[in-house]
C-alpha cells in the first residue's frame, strides 16, 4: 500500500533578534494537517512530521527530509510544506553560476544567523540536493513553499471571487521577508554533497542540447517569484499566508481530482486579485508530473493551453506578444470559451509583453471563474504555401491537399497557420512548397529543399498536420520586436569546455561565428568512435538593468526545446549559464548517423523581456515525432502549449516604437553547425 509521508514546517519565531516574528505560519501549518487528516485520515499510511519554531533548526529540518521523507519509495508520495521566512545570500565564488541574478533564494531555518554561530539559511541549491535524494528513491515528490523569494528555491479552476473570499477581503499585513543574509555562507559550512558537486552536470552527467530531459523528480507550488515578497494576513491571532488561504481555499473547492496546474491557477488568481507584485509560481510548468491530481496520480492533460481569468476590474488571457498575439489597427483577434455552447467569445483589446486584456462579448462572466479558452478569430497567417502548379504535379494529388488545408481549421475552417497562395504570387515568394510529382506529397522550403519524406494521398491529413507544424516552427523563428530598446542587451555566448571542465568559467572568451555568422563545433575523434562536442552556454546581460531572459533551441528537426535557459531574471552586468552552469553536449539526432560530414544545426533563440512570460508556450515536438502529431484543443493526448492554438501571426508589422511605459522585449538567434569532421 502507498504511504504518504508529510514534513511539515512552519516558524513564527526565530532565534536571530534582527529577524522579525511572523503569526501565520503555525496556523498555516495547522490548516495543513486538518487537509492532511480529512483527506486521508490518520491511518498507518499517512506519515506526517512537524517541525514548529525551535524544532525546525537548520540540522533538524535536513535530518527530517533525509530521515522521513527519505523512507518514501516507489508509489510513495513525500510532501514538504514551509512557512516561514524568505530570502537572499550570496553565494560562495565557487557557485557563482547557480544563479543568474547574482543571488541565491533561501529559506530561514529557526537557528538561521543566531548570534555566536555560523549557521546559514538553507539554501535553494541545498533544499535541490535533498529533493533529488528522496526523488531518487522513486517516491513523488511535492514541495509547497509559502515564503518571500520561493520561486527559484527548488527549481533545476475557478478562482476567488473577490466580492466574497477571505482572501480578498483582509489587507495583506505581512511580508515573509528577512533582510539578505550579511556575507555568502562558508563553503563548508554547506551539504557536503553540495560541496563535492559544485554544478548538476557533476551530480548528474551533462546534458544534451537536442532532446527533452528526462521526467521531472519534483512539482513545487511556491507563493511568488523569486524577485517578489510572500505576504500573510488577517489578525494577528488568525493570521495565514494569503497563499496558503488561497492554495488550500482551491484544494477544498476544487475536489480531490484536481491537479496540481488546475489549483495554482486559481490561487494564483486569488493572490494577484489580493496583492499586488505576489505572483505564485508552478514548477514545471511543462511537464505531465503537474497534470497530476494533488499528491500523486495518473496525470491528464489541460484542455486548454490559454486561460481567461478576472484581475482587478478587467479580464486577461496568458498570452502577449511575446507569445504571437497581435491587436493591429482593423485586426479582430478573438477567444471562445472552449467547448461550450452557444459559442462564447471575448475580444482582444490590448496586448502586453506576456499577457493580453480582453472584452467578452455579449455575456457576463463569472468573475469568481477561470475559463478555458481557445483562439477562435485570428489575424492574416504569416507563413504562405503553394500546393502544386507546375507540369510534373498531379492536379487530384494537390486539390486533395488544398481541400484539407481549406478545413484543417476548427469546426472545418482553413487552418489558422498557413495561408494558401499560388505558385507564382507576384507579391511574395511562398514559405513552402507541396510538390505531388507521381501521387506523392512532399514538403519543400522556399529555396526547394525537401523538409519531409514522400506521402502518399492516403496520408493527406498528416501532410497538413506536418505543414502546420513547420508553420509554428518558423514563426517562432522569425519572432522580432524590430524596435526594441532591448535589441543587444543581452548576449548569447558559447564556451568550448576544457579537459576535465565540469564548471563554467565566467569570463574565457566565446567562440565566435564564422563567415555564415555561425558558431562551427566539432566531433572528435576517440579510437574507432566520436565524441560530440562539450560546451557551456553562457547569456551575458550588458545593460544596466535586471532582464527576464528565455534561451529557445530551435532544432534542424523542426522541434522547439525551452529546457536550457527556461525562464530566469539576469542582474545588469551578469551572467546566466544553460543548465545551471552544466555542460552542454551538441550532437547529432539519433535518426543520424554519426559519420564524416554529418551535420546538424540548432538555432539558439534568445528572448529578453521586461517583463516575466512563460516559456513552456513555446515547446514543440520533432517533426513526425508522437509529441508533434498535430492535436486540436477539443482531443485528448500531449499538450503542446499556447502557440499550438495560437496562428502565431503576430510579428510586429510596423515599426511603431511602443510608449515608454510599455514592457518591452527583444528576440535574437545565433546558429551553432555541429559536424563531424573528414578523417583526413
């Protein structure tokens, strides 16, 4: 029988003077086990420990994850809670490439900083190690941390209605906040597997560019970002974590079943309408370990990737211009709540950097409801076909093709990616090109390169589905704020590893690009085989103010990978490091044989923002894989993301510089060729 073990922390107290006293954080922890013993009582299989104010030492808080949530083992679920306070060090100059912005997050044990010792916070690094210690076990892990700066601690439904939560209704009193610690903690004052481990590639091997990494060994809900403060509220006798409120507030609502995506959508529809800048954050936030019901479960997948929800006074759907939405001048971008009828729609009426406000139409939504929605009304596609037109095509082969193009679209529209157009266009040379020489279908670049094997006109459908495929990849390629502010802020480098190197080096010079304005790297040669290139990825912020940055890889196989930089805020004049300052392996895909003159290419896409977006939007499959099978909002299976359901036609069509106040952001892509060289 499956065991859920529990670690429960919570610290209202602290021995340091300079460290303010909290009120919420036992009871906190107090609503937690009521959760705990409704839902699954208290018999031998739920192992709950808790740890109050002075128990939850720095020491006793490390013995308890080993000790008790390391019995968890496979079908096991291991819960770590924390309330408390947050915050920042430094880190020792040996971990410097751990964090981007020049700070570790921590969380302040009861004996943190005490007069007359050298005890440090936990930091996030540490709480990772121990994490990956019990997840290796095989038991599901999950972390829920309701602290100032929790985002970045362990990261390698309907919502509140605010005319009648509690949530809403009590002013936030509280940060859960403590000053940065005063100097970076002793290197050996750390785990020592920390210490032996000074990077993941160390505790885990390097990682490879290409393919997706392996499962997630974690899900944590945390109450805000890692830049942000966690507040609690309510009398002092009475107090909780608005987080907690609102956490526990949509467990309740919500039911047994809903998982870990669907609750934190609606705290953190709770939090924002109750504070502003507490943003809670999900991680992964793309991976099937969050599409699990709370605690453990078989996992299913959103129905939606776009969600339209009610903050303060008006609605918004999570997606911007960064993510392909655009509002121009006599464009009538629209959504529609998702498989409902009579159809449902509401109007895009202003479009920011990560998110865009809309205006239903005709209705009255629930404002104590999050809804999920599809893009029902798009601009123009970007990305032109043409479908035979010349001697050699089979004309019943290319009407086959345009017939399915024309109703590859919701309820039998023509598909929302591509755009049909002939042969001969004398405004614009077609994107690509459908050739059906001899009954076969094949896809073509512009330039006549074949981007797809030979179909047949049994296979129509999958034609269409890879055509719109290549669609979503190109026009994330061609992404651009053309005028951005931001345009070179930040700098994308490439390291070649050394012997041995398994830390990246801040300052060694990149390798720098060829003629073709690509980075060339290698395979070696070692005995009768070859080793692919190691390299470390740096992202240099040369501005003088903090950025949020995402690195894409854009593969030759038409797949988009957010894995290697996924989302964190670069400090002026620093550097984020791919992987956490890891090694990076370029190589060949696995359908490839590794032999003199293979070669490949990845498009390392860079994109630089004002303001905080989510990168999970942008993954795609290879071309032809299962993960890229074309799927419609209304069918079951993997879930590509927002620009799945997006035409993503918004490039910036005219050079209208945005107001000043308006967050700006920026997109940049350097080639890397990875080949193997002729043996000479």
């Amino acid at each position: 029988m499956s065991s859920l073990y529990a670690l429960l922390v919570g610290i209202n107290s602290y021995r340091a003077p300079d460290l303010s006293r909290l009120f919420g954080c036992l009871n906190d922890v107090g609503r937690v086990e009521q959760l705990l013993d409704a839902r699954f009582g208290s018999g031998s299989e739920t192992r709950p420990l808790t740890l109050l104010n002075e128990q939850a030492t720095r020491a006793a808080v490390v013995s308890a994850f080993r000790e008790h949530l390391g019995q968890a083992g496979p079908g096991d679920t291991a819960l770590f809670w924390f309330s408390g306070h947050g915050s920042l060090s430094r880190l020792p100059p040996e971990l410097w490439h751990r964090e981007p912005s020049g700070w570790c997050q921590t969380l302040v044990c009861h004996d943190s900083r005490a007069d007359g010792t050298e005890t440090p916070d936990l930091l996030d690094c540490e709480l990772r190690v121990l994490i990956s210690e019990v997840a290796a076990r095989g038991a599901h892990v999950a972390v829920v941390l309701d602290s100032c700066h929790s985002a970045g601690a362990t990261r390698t439904g309907p919502g509140a209605d605010p005319q009648t939560d509690e949530v809403i209704r009590i002013a936030p009193v509280a940060p859960r906040w403590a000053e940065p610690a005063p100097r970076p903690p002793a290197l050996e004052s750390l785990l020592p597997e920390l210490v032996g481990a000074t990077n993941d590639a160390a505790l885990g091997g390097n990682r490879d560019v290409g393919p997706d990494q392996a499962d997630a060994d974690h899900v944590a809900l945390t109450a805000c970002r890692d830049d942000q403060q966690a507040y609690e509220t309510g009398p002092w006798n009475r107090r909780n974590g608005i987080f907690t409120l609102g956490l526990l507030d949509a467990i309740e609502r919500l039911g047994p079943g809903a998982t870990y995506r669907e609750l934190m959508v609606a705290a953190r529809c709770a939090v924002e309408n109750a504070r502003d800048r507490q943003v809670p954050t999900l991680y992964p936030a793309d991976h099937d370990i969050v599409d699990q019901p709370f605690l453990g479960g078989v996992s299913r997948a959103p129905a939606s990737a776009l969600v339209m929800r009610y903050k303060r006074g008006s609605w918004e759907i999570n997606a911007g211009s960064i993510h392909g939405i655009e509002a121009a001048a006599g464009e009538d971008v629209r959504v529609a709540v998702h498989l409902e009828s009579p159809v449902r729609e509401a109007r895009v009426t202003r479009v920011r950097t990560e998110l865009s406000v809309v205006e239903p139409l005709g209705w009255t939504p629930d404002i104590g409801r999050q809804y999920d929605v599809v893009l029902s009304r798009v601009p123009m596609p970007a990305v032109t076909v043409a479908v035979g037109g010349t001697s050699r095509d089979d004309p019943e082969t290319a009407r086959a093709v345009i017939d399915a193009l024309r109703s590859a679209g919701p309820d039998g529209s023509p598909s929302p990616h591509l755009r049909l157009v002939p042969l001969d266009d004398p405004e614009k040379t077609p994107d690509l090109r459908v050739s059906t020489d001899g009954c076969r279908i094949r896809v073509h670049s512009f330039d006549g390169g074949p981007l797809t094997d030979d179909l047949t006109r049994a296979d129509v459908h999958t034609a269409v589905a890879r055509l719109e495929h290549i669609a979503r990849w190109r026009t994330i390629r061609n992404l651009a704020n053309r005028v951005s502010r931001l345009a070179g802020a930040v700098k994308i480098e490439v390291v070649v590893a050394e012997p041995g190197e398994i830390s990246a080096p801040r300052d060694r010079a990149p390798a720098k690009p060829g003629d073709d304005g690509a980075v060339l790297l290698t395979y070696a040669r070692a005995g009768d085989g070859w080793v692919p290139p190691m390299v470390f990825i740096r992202l240099r912020n040369t501005s003088d103010r903090p950025l949020y940055c995402v690195l894409l890889d854009l593969t030759d196989r038409h797949a988009v990978h957010p894995h290697l930089f996924p989302g964190r805020i670069i400090a002026p004049r620093n550097c984020g490091v791919a992987f956490d300052g890891g090694l990076v392996a370029f190589q060949l895909p696995e359908d490839r044989a590794v032999e003199p003159g293979a070669e490949t290419r990845d498009y390392l896409q860079l994109l630089v923002s004002e303001e905080e977006f989510p990168a999970t939007s942008f993954h795609l499959g290879a071309l032809g894989t299962q993960r890229a099978v074309e799927r419609s909002p209304s069918r079951s299976g993997s879930f590509t993301g927002i620009l799945d359901q997006l035409g993503m036609t918004a490039l910036h069509r005219e050079a209208v510089r945005p107001p000043a106040a308006a967050p700006d952001w920026a997109s940049s892509v350097l080639t890397v060729r990875t080949r193997v060289p002729e043996i000479s």
